[in-house]
C-alpha cells in the first residue's frame, strides 16, 4: 500500500483508525468533507471525535496522500491524491 509508506517516511503509524479513514476514502470516488468522514466512522469506535478527524486529514495532506479542496460553498473538502508518479505538480476540482 503506498499510502502506508508515505505514513512511514513520516515516521507516522497506520492506526485503526487512521486504516478505517483511508478505507473510507479508498471505496468512494468522491471528495468527502471531515464531517461526512465523522458521520461514516463514529459508529465503529466508541471514542472518535470530529478534532480527531480533522487532526488526521491534515496528517494524511502532508504526508501527499490526501488533497484538501475548498469549494464553492467555503467548506473543505478532501480527496485521495492519486499522484503515483510522485512529485509533479496537478490540480484536483
């Protein structure tokens, strides 16, 4: 999985939660908000707030495996990045 040696080279572990976020974002072919992603996830883990959502889609955006879009309506969006070719630049809509 390329996104857990991204994870790595960050020296950032794949936690069950963090797994069940890309999951998530891996089934569907769209972007997601942070609180779509809570309202999804928060029925399988007792203890997971939408802080803790936000926390790990920054993480996954700095480590290149997510790209954050704000649209229209102001709200922040995320998608996988699927930049295999690693490092050029391309614009997500």
């Amino acid at each position: 999985m390329l996104y857990l040696a991204k994870l790595r080279s960050q020296h950032l572990k794949l936690t069950p939660k963090r797994k069940a976020i890309l999951d998530y974002f891996a089934g569907e072919s769209r972007c997601l908000s942070p609180e779509q992603v809570w309202g999804k996830l928060k029925k399988h883990f007792k203890q997971l707030g939408l802080p803790s959502i936000y926390r790990n889609l920054e993480v996954f955006e700095a480590c290149g495996i997510l790209v954050k879009i704000q649209r229209e309506d102001r709200r922040l969006y995320y998608a996988l990045c699927h930049d295999h070719a690693g490092g050029h630049h391309h614009h997500h809509i």
